[in-house]
C-alpha cells in the first residue's frame, strides 16, 4: 500500500564546499524547454513531473526554471501538488541558485516557502507562509556555503554528467541542510523509453539522498542522460518507502532536439 506524502524533511546538517569543477553550459540550459516525465510505480501511474526553462530577459546567463509535480488524483493515498520556482545564475561555470520558492496545495490552500541566497552577505533568508497565511518560520542561515535547492539540484545532476567521479552536493530545502552524493561516470550505455524506438545514447549516473522528499523519494537513485550537448534526463530510478519508482520521459520541447541513437 502506498503512504502519504512526505513532505521534505532533512536529516543531516552537513555543510560541504561544491567540487572547483566547472561545466560547458552548452544546452543544458535551454530558453523555452519543456520537459514532460511519468511517476510510476511498477506498472501503476502514481503521477507526473513537468520542467520548464525560460532565460530572463536582458541578463546574461540567468535563467527561471519551473517544476509542476503532481500525483494522479484517481490514487487517493498519495497527496502531491507542488510547484517549483528557481532563479539560477551561471557564474564562473557553476550554478547558483539566487531565490527558490516552493508551493505545496492542499484542500484549495496553499503554504509557500522562500529561500533567498544573499551571497555578499553569506547569508540564506528563509520564510515559511502556512495554509492559513500565517508565517510559521522566518530564519537566517549563516553559511558561505553554495548550496543547491529542490529544483537546482536537477540541473546541477545534468550539467554535471559526461564525466568521472563522485560529488558531495549541499543541499539546502525545508528550512534545513542536508547532502547528497552523486557518482558520475562517462561511460557510454543505452536506454529505452516508450516514447522512442530502439536504444538512446545516454550516459549513466547513481548516487544516495540523505534526505525524504516529494513522493517519499529518499535513498539510492540512478539516472541516464541524453548522450549529447543537451543531456536531457531520459530515465531515472528512485527508492520510496515500498521499493522503487520511474520516472520516464514522455514528451519534450527543446528545438530541434531528438533522442540520439545508440
């Protein structure tokens, strides 16, 4: 039987400086991409994900992605409905997250938590708005840390695939800090999705999450990206609280982008 969402709740408070590693930002972010993927667990669909990226006008190298993660209304033990919000800034090859906001819905309400990343000041400002409108916490956290939010983190695994080794990640989500640890690797494999006849030249990643999140997601977790300049997530496996859900790729917007074949 599947339970209840769990909204995020962090376990560690583990503060790690990212990698000096830098990336080609070539496609990864794309004004106007839209992604569409399916939740599902085992062969029941229990939801969907939507990710959009949009560049913000007349500035360089900033951009607003968005996240719509829905669970399928005719499963009536699993309760999600959150968007998404990240204002991201590629800087010196590496990306930093400058505000993040996150709506949860529930019985026609909604709560809303702001994340405001004050790099001058070493400081991360976060405000947590209840269904009632109340502000039930209003923090700062002291920290030079960068840190990657619930949605940056998505970009942050994408721009980082096609090459070696293992990355510590802070994370920073439900007014706490937390880590996860990601091993990437350059090796060359394939993968199938409905949505595209025979293989897709992708690359691999898997690591753990010290934390539980949307849809119970906590734990192991693997990934394969399009094997090109774009490096769109194709597939991805992660452990809930019963075993393990997919997430697939169903549908995409990103110019003339196709699945490469393998």
């Amino acid at each position: 039987m599947l339970s209840k969402h769990k909204n995020f709740v962090f376990k560690l408070v583990l503060l790690l400086l990212l990698s000096s590693r830098t990336f080609s930002q070539s496609d990864v972010f794309f004004n106007g991409e839209e992604l569409y993927y399916e939740v599902n667990y085992s062969f029941i669909n229990i939801g969907w994900a939507k990710f959009t990226t949009e560049k913000v006008s007349n500035q360089i190298d900033r951009y607003i992605c968005r996240a719509k993660l829905k669970s399928n209304n005719s499963l009536p033990l699993i309760d999600v409905d959150f968007d998404f919000i990240s204002e991201i800034e590629i800087k010196n090859g590496k990306i930093v997250p400058h505000r993040f906001t996150s709506y949860q819905y529930k019985d026609g309400k909604k709560s809303t938590e702001v994340y405001d990343f004050l790099y001058d000041s070493s400081l991360v400002k976060i405000k947590r708005t209840g269904y009632d409108g109340n502000v039930e916490i209003d923090k700062n956290i002291k920290s030079s840390t960068v840190f990657q939010d619930g949605l940056s983190i998505f970009y942050f695994a994408r721009a980082n695939t096609n090459k070696n080794g293992t990355e510590y990640v802070p994370v920073l989500m439900q007014m706490d800090t937390s880590l996860m640890k990601i091993d990437f690797s350059s090796k060359r494999t394939g993968v199938e999705i409905s949505e595209f006849d025979g293989e897709i030249a992708s690359v691999y990643l898997e690591g753990f999450s010290y934390f539980t999140a949307v849809f119970g997601l906590t734990g192991e977790f693997s990934g394969w990206f399009s094997n090109d300049e774009a490096r769109i997530p194709l597939k991805a496996k992660l452990q809930v609280e019963i075993g393990s859900i997919t997430l697939e790729l169903k549908s995409w917007k990103h110019g003339n982008w196709q699945p490469p074949k393998y």
